[in-house]
C-alpha cells in the first residue's frame, strides 16, 4: 500500500488525508497543535460567557508535534 505524510491538520490537510485514505493510501498527519482542525478549531475563553451564554472560543498554539495515522478499512 502507498503510504503518503500530510504536514498540517487544519480543514485541507484532514480533508486530503481523508480523500487519500478513501483512495487506499496510508496516511500519516503531522501537526504542531495536539488538537485537529488548525483556524477552523476553537477553545473557550474562560470567564467570557454571560447570561447562561457559552465562554468565546480562542486560538491556542503548542510547541509539540502531533501525528495521526489512517487507512482505508476496505
């Protein structure tokens, strides 16, 4: 089986990663965050929420690399 890297876990890297995984490929996703999604990902802000409303979301960055990998079940 071809294997192939995918460096960034944001929207397009997990969205070629899924695409390629479908295709019969080996994926592997590296990320600086420990969490997926890149933009596309939130956090809370603690303390921001008021009248019951949820707390705003932020951006977090990590300094550790984290890696995924996939392949296709069939």
């Amino acid at each position: 089986m071809p294997s192939v890297i995918v460096v960034g876990g944001g929207v397009a890297g997990l969205t070629v990663a899924h695409e390629l995984v479908e295709r019969g490929f080996e994926v592997q996703v590296f990320d600086t965050r420990t969490a997926w999604g890149g933009k596309a990902r939130s956090q809370p802000v603690a303390g921001t929420g008021t009248n019951g409303r949820r707390d705003l979301p932020a951006s977090t960055a990590s300094a550790s690399t984290h890696a995924s990998t996939a392949t296709s079940s069939t």
